[in-house]
C-alpha cells in the first residue's frame, strides 16, 4: 500500500509540473509585413568561399516583387584595402528579381597563402527584418584568368581553336592551356576520344625558351594506339627541343615528336617533330600569322 501511495504522489507531482510549465510558456507570433512592399535582401543560396581569378566579384541580391525598376545602395567593408566596390548602386530592372554588385579588386597584390574576408551590406531599400542584409565572401587567389587564346595543333587537330588560358597564382610565369584537345576537335579530327586533358602547363623562361616536360599523354587514339607529344630531347634532338620558345611577343612554340603506344620507353613514332602555337589573349590571329 504504501508503494501505491508514494506512485500516486509522484504521478500527481510530475503532472503539476508538466502544466506549470505549459502555463508558464507565452508564444507571441512575429508580426507580418506589409505584403504592399518589395523587399530587398542577399542571396543566401549563392557561395561564399570563392577561389578568385582576377574576375570582378559578383555579390547577388534578390527581391520579393519584379514589379518596375527598382535601386537600392550597397557599402563594402574590406580591411585589406584591397577590394573596391565598384557601384554602390545596384539596379533591379523591370521584370526583374536579381541583380548584382561588382567588386573589383587587386589581383596582382593578394598573398596567394592568404584568405580574404569583404562584407557587401545593403544600406538602403526595404529590407525583411527575417533575411540577410549583408553578403560576406572569403577570398583565395586562383589561377588568374587572362582570357581566351587561340591555339594551333599542325599534326592532330590542326586549328586554330578558342582555349582559355591561365597564369599560376604565384607570380611565376607558369600558365595552362585549358582543354587544348577537347573531345569536339578530337572526333572531328578522325581520332578516337578516350579522356580529357585538362590543360597543357607549361613555363616561360627569361630567355624566352618554353619548358612543358618530356612527354604528355593526349588522351586518345589512332588505329586503337595511344597518342602522346614526345620533347625532342629524349631522342637526342636539342635543336628539336630547343625550338620550344616564344617565336614573338604573345606567341608560344611547341616543338615535339607526335608518338604513338608508349610504353616503358618504347613507342611507334613517325621520326619528325610537329608543332603547335598559343597566341596569348590580345595576341595575333594564328589563321592569318601562320597562312593557314
């Protein structure tokens, strides 16, 4: 009896609680907001750690009505005074729901081992008291975007193609040549595309010789045989290799040996080097420099 007494006591006790605790919670709903108005905020969809190659910074903003035009004003905040808003204006056109600020910055004078932090913040508009006024980003130095290139393969693909090249974060003067035999330019050559290269890497030096390395796999085949580009000098042609160079301001040489099946050094080859150009962004037209 008396352990049915104490249960009864103890169940009445936690039930005293549970309602105490009920009562003593008050919910107040948020208020609505004027449904008349279009609000204004930061897109929290878009990234926020960016890897930045020399490009302008695009901050999203986004609003709740595409009714009419529309402006609001932006402010940056960047401790590194490195970063510059471009327009403190952001304009919404007609029919519209997103628009963009442009931040430019220094490209040249980021740490590539640094990150960066900016803030873009919303200083007029409406803004929703339940969204993002400001938009922060972290920044890190890319490969610094320069542009699109021309690029010419007088042996397999021939050309000249549209490529984008790129220049090393690191001040050195390393670029690549993204995609240069790409799977559209491959099959039209008659060749038989296997993987993509995704990009030829090569180095300037001060005298102007180019060093890309010894061999490079082209990722596909001819008659089922692997395709590589061989540097003359492992075949003992330095007159070959050293033909890799800058011919003229804004245009790069490749000289190498077209090779087929390599394997352990061994390979099938047809004993006569081949050439390729890169007309750097701004550079001369290949189709008319080289008669084409």
């Amino acid at each position: 009896m008396k352990k049915t007494i104490n249960k009864i006591v103890f169940g009445s006790l936690m039930s005293l609680a549970f309602v105490a605790c009920v009562q003593d919670y008050d919910y107040t709903p948020a208020p609505q907001e004027d449904a008349n108005k279009t609000y204004v905020k930061a897109d929290d969809t878009a990234p926020r750690n960016l890897d930045i190659d020399g490009s302008d910074i695009l901050v999203p903003f986004v609003r709740t009505k595409a009714d009419g035009a529309m402006d609001i004003t932006v402010a940056l905040t960047d401790t590194s005074g490195l970063f510059t808003l471009k327009n403190t204006t952001v304009s919404f056109a007609a029919g519209e729901t997103t628009a963009t600020a442009a931040v430019s910055y220094s490209y040249d004078n980021l740490d590539p081992a640094a990150s960066y932090s900016i803030v873009v913040e919303i200083t007029s508009g409406d803004i929703s008291e339940y969204t993002a006024d400001a938009f922060p980003i972290t920044c890190r130095k890319a490969w610094q975007n320069l542009g699109i290139a021309q690029w010419y393969d007088d042996w397999w693909i021939g050309g000249p193609f549209e490529k984008q090249l790129i220049k090393a974060p690191d001040g050195t003067e390393t670029y690549r040549l993204i995609n240069p035999w790409d799977q559209e330019s491959v099959t039209a050559g008659g060749l038989d595309f296997v993987e993509e290269v995704p990009y030829l890497e090569f180095f300037i030096n001060e005298d102007g010789s180019i060093t890309w390395g010894q061999i490079l796999n082209l990722g596909f085949t001819f008659s089922g045989m692997t395709c590589h580009m061989l540097d003359g000098a492992a075949v003992g042609d330095t007159e070959t290799s050293a033909a890799n160079m800058m011919v003229m301001p804004d245009v790069a040489q490749f000289a190498w040996y077209p090779i087929l099946n390599f394997s352990g050094g061994s390979f099938s080859w047809w004993g006569s080097p081949s050439v390729a150009y890169i007309s750097f962004p701004g550079g001369p037209d290949l189709a008319e420099l080289l008669g084409l």
